[in-house]
C-alpha cells in the first residue's frame, strides 16, 4: 500500500497555534517556513515504554543481522504484527517502522523463499502473512513491493505437498496457513480503499498463473485462493465498479481506470476453460469462483436503476445460476459460458478468444472441443477493434502449427472466414504482417480464406488495396505500409498458384497487374532496414525483395495466359531493366509496348484506369503510369480514349516533378505527328509554351519539336499571333546550357520570322533586331550545330528586315564585318547593345566571352560621352580578370586602347576598326604565343599593343 508520511514527529515543529494540522499538507508550489525544534515536544514524543523499546529493538536486530534461528524469525514477525496493531498513525513507533518498512517488506520476502517446499514444519509462513496483513492494515506495505511479496507467498505456500500427505498438528497447520492467506488477500483489498478493484485485479493476474501448466496441487491451490475472493466481493460492499461495467452502456460518460474491471474477460475465459481441466478440484474451485463472479456481477448491476432488468429478476438468475454446477463437464462449462456472454464487452471477448486459440493446441490442460466452442461462438457476432482483430489474427498464426485436432482446425477456419466477411481490411493487414514472405502457415491461413469464393473476391480487392497504400511514410515496421504493400505482391505470387482464386483475379486483373508494376518501381526506392524486415525470413531463397515483385508481375501474366508477351519482354530484357533505378523506366516502356499486342478491350480498360489514377497527382506511381499511358498512346485504336488522355497532359505540363514534363511532351510529340490525331492537341499550346520559360532544359528542350509541329497545323491569323508570342519566349534560350535546347530554339525562331503577317510584322521587327546580337555571338558557338543555325537564322533575320548587307555577310559567316554593320547602322542602340553584351561575359564558353570584350571594346569607341566611356572601361575592368588568358588579355588590350581613344583628330574609328580586325586575326592564328605572353605580362605597354597587332596610340 501507499506509504504515509510520519505524524508525531511533526509535532515537534509547530508552535501553538501557528502550524498545519496534522492531516493537512502544503502545495508543491507553497512555501513552509521552518518553526524552531521544541525540546518539551521532542521529548514527550520520543519518549517510548519498555516493552515498545523492546519489540523494536527485536525488528531493528534482525534487519542487521538476519538470524538463521526458527525462534528469532518468528520474534521478528511477531514483533511486527505487534507494533502494527498496538500502534497508530500518529505514534512514534510508527514514524519508526515507517521509515524502515522497505528493510522488513524485504527481509519478510527473503524469510519467505528460504522456507523448504517439500514440508510444512513451522508456522513461519503462516506468521509471515500475518504481517504483511498487519503492515497493510497500518498503511505500512509498499505498493512497490506488494506484487513481488505476494508472488514470494503464494510460490513458498502452493508448492507445498498435498493436504492428503499431511496429518495431525501439520494439517492443521496446514489450514491455519491457507486460511491466512486468504485473510491477507482480503485485507489488501480492503486497504485499498477505492483502489481496491485495482488491487483485486493486481491480485487475481498474479493468482491465474498458477492455475494452468502447474502440478494439480498447485492448480487447485490457486484456483481455490481465487473462489474465496469471488465470495469476499460479494460481501464487500464498499468495492466500487464502473458503471459501464458487465456491457453496460451510460451515456454521458467518462470511465475513470480507477472503477475499471478490465479483466474480466480474461478471468471468464480461463475459469470457465478450467471448467474442463482434468483435475477434479480445480474444476470444483473454478465453478465455484464463477458462481460469486456472477453473483457480483448481478450484485453490480442492481446498483443502477436504469438497467431494464428489475431487481426480482436479477435476484432469481442469481440463484438459479448454482442449477448448471451440477451438469457434466463440458455441458456445465458450456452453460456457464453463455450465462457470461451477454455481460462481455467486444475487449473481453477478444481476451477470451486469445486464451481459447491458445488452448486448442495439442497437448491442452482443456478441452479441446469446448475451447473450439468458445471460439465459434464468440466470432459469431464480432464487434471488434482493429488492434483486437490483429492480436486474434496473430494468435491464429502463432498457434497453428500446434493444432492438431480436427475441430480445432475447423474452428480456427470458420473464424478466420466469419473475421474476413466483417473485417477484411484487418484481417488482410494482420496476416500480411504477421508473414511479410508468405511462409507454409500464412499460405495455410489465406488457403482457407479463398476456398469460398465471395470471401477470396474480398481477399484479392484488399491485397490489390493494400498494394496501392504506398503513399504513406512510416518507420515503424509494425504499422508499414511500405512494407506491407511489398508484402502484398508476395503473397499475390504465391496465391496465383491456387486455381480457385483465377476467376477473381481476372476480374480485377488490369488494376492489379498495374499495382504490381507501381510496386516494382516502389520496391527500388526501399531502405536497407526496410529490405531486411522482409527478406530475413527468407535470406535463403536469395529472392530480394525487388525480384519478388518482379516475379509477381509474371506469374500474373502467365496465369491470365500471356505467355508470350512474357517471353518477348525477356527477350528484350524488359525484365532486368526494371531491376534497376537507372534502366527502369525503359524497361517499363518495354512492358508496355509488349502489353499493346493484347485484346483491345484490356487495352482500353488499362488506359481508362491509367488515366483513372492520373487524375489526382501521387508521386508514388504518377512517373510510371505516365510512362505507360505514353506507350498506349501510339495505339491508332484508342483514339476515343485520346480526349482523357489529353486532359491529363494539360494537367501534368505543369508538374513540378522531375522528368514529369519532358516525358508528356514526348507523348504529345507523337500525336503531333500523326494525321488523326495532331490537331486535337491544339488545344494544349498554351501549356507547351509555359514550359519555355522554366529551368528544365530536358523540358524545353522536348517543347521546341512540339511547338514546330503545332505551328504548322495552325490556321488562318493564329500562326502569326502565336509566332509573335513565342518569338519572345525563344530569345532566352538561346543561352540555355543544352546545345539541342540553343540549336532547336534558334532553329524555330528562324521559322517564326516566316509565319508573321500582317500588322504583327512591325512588332515582329522589334524582337528580330533584340535577336541579332545574340546570334551574332552564337555564330563562335563551341558547336558547330548551334553555330551554323546561328548563321541561316542571322541570314533570315537579314531578309526579314530587308537588309540585304546583313543577309550577305551572314551568308559568308563574316562575323567581324556583321558587328561593324551593325553598329554602323542604328548608332542609338549601341546602349541596347551594351546590355545585351554583358551576360555573355559570364558565358561558360570561351568563345563567346572573347566576342563580347571584342564588341564592347567597338561600342566603347562609338560613346562620345565621358560617363558613358568610363563605363565601358569598368566593364571591360571586370573582364581582365577572366580565368582564361586569352579573354584576360583581350580586355586589357580593349582598356588601354579606349583609354587614348579620346584623340578623335588622330584616331577614328575607321583606323580602329582596321587594328582590331589585324590584331584578332594574328590573335587567332597564334593562340599559344598570347598564352605565353599574358601569362608573363602584368600591365601592358604600348609596344605589346604592336606585338598583338594593334598599332600603338600616337602621343598627345
């Protein structure tokens, strides 16, 4: 029990009248000040008689000695019981005791295990319990330590030899003890106060134990032990239940744990199964015990008014409940069982069933066909949680292999049918955690689950359900779906074997076999913990889990007669590419492209429900299933289903997952190219577009063909509006870090130019003229392919503008003569020029770096103004510390030359541009002697200009 605080010692400190009472005590957040020791006081409370002096020098003796001596230990005992029943709250000796009870609930313990189980000579058990009886009473025994104490006792006490082998002094000693026990039992209880269903509870868990897989004597030791509590509560009418007690219900109501009987299912269950053991006296202890449960019980529920059944009643069922004590045993034991039944909640009968399953396993303490009863009876009619229905689930698992019986199997199959009628989705969940692999008991347990054909239509939807719960992220292995799902396509492969299960699986077989592929793409993503949860059952099958789920996909084709499509996939290695996270997606492709030689109707069932899941975005699948829908768009008979699929592709245009876009366009590439189907995706042009304008070069790099193809299918005025919108979309990517997104960009700007009409040509004039320096620049682009599209688009620009002198040098590639005509046409944008030059001095091309120095530098030359000049210089500054020496020492050379280029009289334009047109050209000629040069040169000098080419400037 809870211990208390001492009493009179406390007396010491208070002062007359300023002190708490004894019974009260302070806040943990109060302040107490601390009153001065009064010596009157002190004195008056300690002050102890001889014989207390005596009987606690005995107590403090043995603690610090510990006695082997029979008389010393029954002293010490003795002594106890003295001091707890001459004693009170407020003594001293009890202040003393108090602080020391966890020495005497020890030393009382140790006593207890030291005393011999093959004879009862002393009275030392006996007297033991008479002290902790009397500790209880006085407040003094440890909570802590009461369920290890009473463990002590009722080990020391039922292992004793049989009341038949005792005769004389001995036996009655014999009932001296147990009565004591049973008075000990009781008094805890009591002492409890309104803990006291706890402490009946904590009593009846250590007691049940002892009543199954123990010598007989035991079993009916314990069980007796349990009928004298039964009978105790009937006569205790302080002991206090929770309304909602016995089934039940009270609206409005909160349960406190406090009032709870939890385990009275449990305590049904297992007294009413050793109804049934073989023991004759246990059989008559159990039923007995039953009989003042059920008197309890009726007792409990006359406290509640609102019950429907009258006081009359429930006073004549309690006596008529003794009438089934004297029938046979099963019968008996079956009577008794269902008088309880109507008094369990769903928690209780989930006990019970656990304990019933349990007992069906050969060899049982049981019957047998009563615990197959039980089991019958309570699945009957389940209402039952999910956590309950996992535990009976496992319980079926752990115990098969040890049922042999007939009606056990047969219970055991009839439950879990009737469990997977009203709870499928646990059951299947249960079992796929119980055997992640499918071991021979699981394959047992879902053989006997498909062998009725609505129940195995049940089975299959809920494993297909199971396989699409992928979404979730748990690391619990326990409640995984990851791994469950993973589970799940085991299981599938193994159940394809039973052909009773066929005609189910055909019915849903485009879902399902779409599952197991989203699986096997799922299973790559699985962490090491993750493969080892499932893969340790079955390390030496050498089968991970990834080939498992592959291997589940091709039973599934074999079994629905596609093996040919089989074959040709392994033949193409469409197999081993889905193995791993770099091929994978081809060898989806693959998969597909084989699955398009089936029948129609399956086709367009698989597209339908393709574009079913493609409807809301989960990147769990959404990569793979657009994979797969790509591939059955090139089917020229699925066109009635092209509308859904285009819906699809307007929707994940805009996807933010990685690789999502580009593998769209794709698709859209492919009906673009084919007559019956390109002008539907008109409709998508807008949403092709937008992709321009991100950072995904695979995307626009996949758009421009797109956008080629649609532009040619436009009619009327829209080509020329749509050339003039895209026109300003295409300009940016000509810097793009793709050579096929600069080339293909370049390419179909070129094209826009040819389809602008009408009123939008002078707007168009705008953008081809902000396109002519960047082409301008591309024309040094590192490839080729980019550099010659520059050239034509530079050549059509030139025509476009009806500028024949730009379409001429552009025609020769003459890029040094273009940049002269270009600022020696329109001098106004050598600003524009300035700014469209600056991002390429960033380029990570060489080349194009080089140009822009050598531009600025000729745009430098055309500035008039000091301010505008210097800056120039500053950019051109920036440029001198480029990482190549070649574009380093070209914007030194451009700095000093416009630092003296402000002597127009002697120094125009025209002779710079001869000098930089023979600097460039010896520059290019002989590049590792201007290596050399700037890596040795820190501050060029006039003289160097020469060496480069560049006469140097005149003095003023």
């Amino acid at each position: 029990m809870a211990g208390r605080p001492p009493g009179l010692l406390r007396r010491a400190w208070e002062e007359d009248g300023a002190a708490l009472a004894p019974s009260s005590r302070p806040k943990p957040n109060e302040m107490c000040k601390v009153q001065p020791l009064r010596a009157d006081l002190c004195l008056s409370a300690l002050a102890l008689s001889r014989e207390e002096e005596n009987t606690l020098d005995i107590i403090r003796t043995f603690l610090r000695r510990r006695s082997k001596q029979e008389t010393e230990k029954l002293r010490f005992l003795a002594s106890i019981c003295t001091v707890c029943s001459t004693t009170s709250v407020d003594s001293t000796m009890w202040d003393m005791l108090y602080f020391c009870q966890l020495e005497v609930v020890e030393a009382i313990e140790v006593l207890l295990q030291e005393e011999p189980t093959d004879h009862l000579g002393t009275a030392l058990r006996q007297q033991a319990m008479l002290a902790i009886t009397s500790m209880s009473r006085a407040g003094l025994l440890l909570q802590e330590k009461s369920s290890s104490l009473l463990h002590t006792c009722f080990c020391s006490i039922f292992h004793l030899p049989p009341q038949e082998d005792t005769q004389g002094p001995k036996a009655s000693l014999y009932s001296k003890t147990l009565a004591a026990m049973d008075s000990m039992l009781q008094v805890l209880v009591r002492s409890a106060g309104t803990l006291g269903i706890l402490e009946l509870q904590n009593i009846l868990q250590l007691l049940l134990p002892f009543t199954s897989s123990q010598p007989a004597v035991v079993q009916e030791r314990a069980m007796a032990r349990i009928a004298r509590l039964a009978n105790f509560i009937t006569t205790y009418p302080l002991l206090q239940v929770c309304p909602c007690f016995a089934q039940t219900t009270v609206l409005r109501h909160q349960c406190s744990k406090t009032y709870q009987f939890v385990m009275l299912g449990r305590l049904v269950g297992h007294l009413t199964l050793c109804c049934t053991c073989k023991d004759k006296g246990t059989r008559h202890e159990a039923a007995e015990a039953l009989h003042h449960l059920h008197t309890f019980i009726l007792q409990q529920r006359r406290r509640w008014p609102w019950l429907h059944d009258t006081g009359q009643l429930q006073h004549q069922e309690g006596w008529q409940a003794r009438q089934p004590w004297q029938l046979s045993q099963n019968s008996r034991a079956s009577r008794i069982f269902l008088m309880f039944m109507k008094y369990l909640q769903p928690s209780d009968q989930a006990d019970i069933i656990l304990m019933a399953i349990k007992s069906l396993r050969a060899p049982s303490a049981y019957s047998i066909s009563f615990a197959a009863h039980m089991v019958d009876v309570l699945v009957a009619d389940p209402a039952f949680q999910p956590g309950q229905v996992l535990n009976i689930v496992w319980a079926i698992y752990r115990n098969l292999p040890s049922v042999r019986a007939v009606i056990a199997l047969n219970s055991l199959d009839r439950a879990l049918l009737v469990l997977m009628e009203k709870h499928p989705s646990e059951v299947v969940a249960s079992l796929l955690q119980c055997s992640p692999t499918c071991t021979h008991v699981a394959m047992a347990m879902w053989k006997v689950m498909l062998s009725e054909p609505q129940i195995a239509e049940k089975v299959v939807r809920e494993l297909l359900s199971m396989l699409m719960n992928q979404s979730l992220r748990k690391t619990s292995t326990k409640d995984n779906p990851r791994i469950l799902s993973l589970a799940a396509a085991r299981t599938i492969s193994e159940i394809l074997l039973q052909p009773a299960c066929l005609r189910e699986v055909e019915a849903i077989f485009p879902q399902l076999f779409l599952a197991l592929l989203f699986q096997v793409s799922f299973t790559t993503e699985l962490t090491l913990q993750e493969v080892h949860v499932f893969w340790r059952e079955h390390q030496q099958d050498l089968l991970t889990p990834i080939r498992s789920a592959v291997q589940s996909v091709r039973v599934l084709l074999c079994s629905m007669g596609f093996e040919s499509q089989v074959l040709a996939i392994e033949a193409q290695g469409g197999w081993d590419a889905l193995l791993s996270t770099q091929t994978h997606l081809m060898g989806v492709r693959i998969v597909a492209r084989e699955m398009m030689k089936t029948p129609r109707p399956l086709r367009s069932t698989i597209f339908c429900h393709l574009a079913e899941l493609l409807s809301v975005e989960d990147p769990t699948w959404e990569m793979i299933a657009m994979a797969f829908l790509i591939e059955m768009v090139g089917c020229t008979d699925l066109n009635e289903e092209l509308d859904r699929a285009l819906e699809i592709f307007s929707m994940y245009l805009q996807s933010q997952c990685l690789g999502m876009p580009s593998l769209v366009l794709r698709g859209i590439l492919r009906l673009t190219e084919r007559p019956d189907t390109a002008r539907k995706t008109l409709v998508l042009l807008p949403y092709v577009m937008e992709r321009l304008q991100g950072a995904d070069s695979d995307a626009s790099a996949a758009a421009l063909p797109v956008l080629g193809n649609m532009l040619r299918l436009l009619e009327g005025k829209t080509p020329s509006l749509t050339a003039l919108a895209l026109a300003d979309k295409l300009q940016p990517l000509f810097n793009d870090e793709s050579d096929t997104v600069r080339e293909l960009s370049i390419r179909l700007f070129q094209n826009v130019m040819g389809l602008v009409v009408g009123a939008e040509k002078k707007k168009m004039k705008k953008e081809v003229w902000d396109s002519l320096l960047p082409l301008l620049f591309h024309l040094h682009d590192q490839n080729k392919s980019v550099a010659k599209a520059s050239q034509e688009a530079l050549h059509s620009a030139g025509r476009f503008l009806k500028w024949e002198q730009l379409a001429q040098l552009a025609e020769t590639a003459q890029a040094w003569r273009i940049s002269e005509c270009l600022l020696a046409r329109n001098r106004s944008r050598a600003k524009d020029y300035l700014r469209q030059s600056q991002p390429y001095l960033q380029s990570p091309q060489e080349p194009l770096r080089r140009e822009a120095v050598r531009f600025i530098g000729l745009i430098g030359r055309q500035v008039n103004e000091h301010e505008k000049m210097e800056y120039v210089r500053e950019v051109l500054q920036g440029a001198r510390k480029d990482a190549s020496p070649l574009v380093s020492s070209l914007a030194t050379q451009m700095v000093l030359i416009l630092r003296r280029g402000r002597l127009k009289s002697r120094f125009n334009l025209q002779r710079l541009s001869l000098q930089l047109s023979r600097a460039w050209t010896r520059w290019r000629s002989a590049p590792s002697e201007h290596s050399a040069w700037a890596e040795t040169t820190q501050q060029p000098q006039p003289e160097d200009a020469l060496q480069a080419g560049v006469s140097p400037l005149p003095e003023v």
